[in-house]
C-alpha cells in the first residue's frame, strides 16, 4: 500500500472501491512548524472518467489496485488510439489518447521501458520511464563557448514537446528528458 508521498502519475488505487488513475501530484508544504506536508492529487475514475480531487497528508495510505504490471514497448498511434505491445508475449493494447494525459508527448515510436497497469486483460494506463531520450527539431542555432554559461533557449522536440537546454545544443541532437517534470537532463 503506498502512502500519498509515494504516489506517481499514472499509478491506479482503489477509493470506495472504485478505480482511479493518478493523474496530477502536488506537494504543498505548510509554512508552521511541525504541520505535515500536504498533497492535493488529481484522480480520473476508470470506467466513468469523472475527476476527483482529494488532499492527503504525507504518511496516508492508499489502496493500490490488484494490476498486473506488465512491460510494453509503445508501436504507433492510430488515430487517436495508441497501440502498445507486450514485449514477452507480443500481444497488442490501445489505449485512447485523452488517457495519456501529460504523458503522450514523451511517447516515440519503439520506445521501450513502459510499465503497462492490466485489469482483466485490459489497459488501463501506463507508467513512463524515468526519462526518455528525443531528438532536437527546432532551436536556435548553438552558440560556441556557452558550455560554461547556465544560460537555457527553447527547443522543439521530435513528439511537439518543448524544453528548456543549454545554449550549446543544436537541432538534430538527441537528449535525455525527466517524465516527471519535463526538463533536460544531458545528451543522450
């Protein structure tokens, strides 16, 4: 059972027994001493995909719903359904693109490390790696003698995503990018 401190976007619990996918995490840290830090998390429920809002203190539990946590690899988009494969058994899951709220622009074809969340055979979500690498479409061009510079510029990336990096870099070159936040992390 993971506590509200612990919980990602993409994770499924189980509230008054129904199923609700975590959507959006926010810490809020109260200014007097000894209160505890409190997290307003965004849930959309499964079947009927009504929002809920709900505030929880650090050490709070929740109920994690009994999903089969399976690796997929992310194959294309299909309309507006995304179409993902089991790497061990090659079976095949879409899943609509409104579900992959905030997570679809970290999603290029062949990526793999995606944990797949299955309930009764059916996809219900999935949870990013880490970070991923993308490439560099559109940037300003590279400025030599900036690596010692903490200056940033913005760039376009290959899935429409757009970052903050080093004035060094140019298009072309492929990055690595935090899912969580959404910066840059290095070259790839």
């Amino acid at each position: 059972m993971p506590k509200a401190s612990e919980l990602k976007k993409g994770m499924v619990v189980e509230i008054n027994d129904a199923l609700y996918v975590v959507k959006q995490v926010e810490a809020k840290s109260p200014s007097s001493r000894g209160a505890s830090t409190l997290y307003k998390i965004r849930f959309t429920q499964l079947q009927s995909k009504q929002k809920l809002d709900e505030s929880f203190k650090g050490d709070d539990f929740l109920k994690e719903a009994d999903c089969v946590r399976t690796t997929l690899q992310y194959s294309y988009l299909d309309g507006d359904m995304l179409m993902f494969m089991n790497t061990e058994d090659y079976s095949q899951y879409g899943l609509n693109r409104e579900d992959l709220e905030g997570q679809f622009d970290f999603l290029n074809e062949g990526l793999e490390g995606i944990t797949g969340l299955l309930l009764d055979d059916v996809l219900l979500g999935i949870e990013l790696p880490q970070a991923v690498s993308l490439t560099i479409t559109d940037t300003a061009p590279g400025i030599k003698g900036s690596t010692a510079t903490g200056r940033t510029k913005p760039a376009q990336l290959s899935t429409g995503l757009e970052v903050q990096v080093p004035e060094y870099l140019e298009p072309g070159e492929v990055i690595k990018v935090n899912t969580g936040n959404g910066k840059f992390i290095s070259r790839a």
